[in-house]
C-alpha cells in the first residue's frame, strides 16, 4: 500500500521558499560567526535574511555592518529589523533613511519587547511610534517598502484575546504589511488554526511559519515561559536528561525540527522562516530534507573573513 507524500516529491525544492534571521552580533568574534552563519546559508538561495535589532539600537553599528556586507558581498536580500522600543520617531527614521542609503529595500517591522525585557510591561516610549501598526504606517510613508510584520499563532502574551490580537495584524496589513512571519511554536495544528482566523477575518497576506531549531532546550524552555509559548509535553521528554549530552541532543534537535517542517509541507506550507540563532547547521540541514541545494559554492574562506 501506497502513500503519497508532499515532502518526497522530486521537485519540492523548487516550491519551497525559505528565509533565515540573525540575531545582532555583541562583539567582534560573534560578528564573524555570524558571518560564516551568512555565507554557509546564502548559496541557498534564501527570499530574503533579517538581521535583528539590539534593544535602544545597542547593536546598531554591528548590524548596519552586517546588512551592508551582506548587500555587497551576497546575492541575498537583506531586511532590517526597526523596533519601536526606547527611540522618538525622529531617531527611527534616522535609521530607516541609513538603511535606505544602503540599499536596504525590506524591513521587519516590530513593537519590540519592552526595555525590561520579554514579559515585563510595555510602555510606548513618548514621541515614539506607537506600535507595530503605527511604525508600518511610518515606514510606508518613506516609500514603498516590503515590510515583514510578527503574527501569534498562540496570540500575544499581552493581548487579552485572539480577536483583539488579529485586530492588530489587520491594522499592520490595512497600513502596508507585505507578510507576517509568526513567533515559533512546536505544535504545527496552533498553526494550521491560527491561519484559518486570520483568513476568517479577511487577512490574505502570506503567513510564515516561524521555526526555531532548538539548539539549547533550556534556553527555548526559559523564552517559552516569558513569551506565551506552549511546551508540549512530548517535545519535553524528547529531550529529558540531554542536559550534559550535547552529542545526542543536537541529533535529536535535528529530528523535531525535522519532524515539524515536513509534516507542515505535508501541509501544503511552502514558506518558511528560520531563527538560526546565529547558527547554519540544523537550518541548512533542515532545506536539505526539503530538497533546497546550494546556488552555487560557499564563498571562499578568506572573503568570509574579510573586513
């Protein structure tokens, strides 16, 4: 007996659409791990990368650094990250119109988490953009940029509802949102679920499912606390007692990762964003499955090093 499956099909790599983010390197040895992040990731073709941005704009020279090398020494489309956290608007578009010089032509556009980090109170920072919705509005107002905005298959943390919570994606799309990329989640039926409210609701921009391979289980359970995130039971005892087994963890990291991104092409999904935490392995790993090949060859060793 036969069963036809998606994710096994010869030319799936060529339906597949992928995008990769980083996180703000803090120091000059995490910058060039984050460039061989980029290099190793690029030769895949990815729709566009995102790099991230520090609370307060404490990494900004490092990322404009990262984005503008990645501009000229890739073929990749690079987003930058624009927060509404702890800046008037007059120092957001300060930012944007650098970006702008650049080249940079893709913005995800956030609230950001509050200066006191992931579950504390926010608070919208005076002659600052409101909100998501509100600094989607501003950066449409520069020019037509193609604008990322978040989405909460298990709703925001502070949203006190699911309709209240899509209500504000509606204002991001109805202000000039291209896409919404959802915060990760590990049960793939929240998702399934959550597309079909924001269809309901008339909502049609494509959403992507965000996927974060666990590197570090603790680490995901910690951010999982503040965020809202649920932990299923059965992804805990997959990695019950791997605390001092990095070995046997990074493989089973590998297999729920796995797990989650096929069983969404199954799906039908054929567009998907990866946190890498700064780290090329388990994503690249994970396209392979779905049959995306490299481009072309890495760039080479010394140009990755370069200044």
């Amino acid at each position: 007996m036969s069963f036809f499956r998606q994710s096994r099909r010869a030319d799936l790599g060529t339906n597949i659409r992928v995008s990769f983010e980083f996180f703000p390197p803090k120091t000059e040895v995490m910058e060039e791990r984050l460039w061989e992040t980029v290099t190793r990731l690029a030769p895949l073709n990815p729709e566009f990368v995102s790099v991230t941005y520090g609370a307060g704009g404490s990494t900004r020279e490092r990322t404009a650094r990262t984005i503008k090398r990645i501009l000229t020494e890739t073929d990749v489309n690079a987003a930058a990250h624009l927060t509404c956290v702890d800046a008037t608007k007059e120092e957001v578009d300060t930012v944007v119109r650098e970006f702008a010089a650049m080249g940079v032509k893709r913005f995800v556009a956030l609230r950001g988490d509050p200066a006191g980090g992931v579950g504390a109170h926010y608070k919208p920072t005076p002659g600052g953009y409101e909100n998501g919705a509100d600094l989607v509005a501003g950066l449409k107002a520069f020019a037509d940029f193609d604008i990322s905005v978040s989405a909460y298959p298990e709703k925001h943390p502070e949203s006190p509802d699911f309709a209240t919570d899509i209500d504000m994606l509606k204002r991001k799309v109805d202000n000039g949102a291209t896409r919404a990329i959802t915060q990760f989640f590990f049960e793939n039926d929240l998702y399934e679920r959550y597309v079909e409210k924001v269809r309901r609701a008339g909502i049609y921009i494509p959403i992507l499912p965000g996927i974060l391979p666990i590197h570090n289980f603790t680490q995901v359970t910690n951010f999982c606390s503040k965020a809202g995130t649920h932990i299923p039971a059965w992804l805990a005892e997959r990695f019950e007692g791997l605390e001092n087994d990095p070995q046997t963890h990074a493989l089973v990291s590998s297999a729920v990762a796995a797990e989650q991104v096929l069983d969404l092409v199954e799906r039908g999904v054929q567009d998907f964003h990866f946190y890498t935490m700064n780290r090329a392995d388990l994503a690249f790993a994970i396209c392979h499955l779905i049959g995306i090949r490299p481009a072309s060859a890495p760039l080479e060793p010394a140009l990755a090093g370069a200044a």
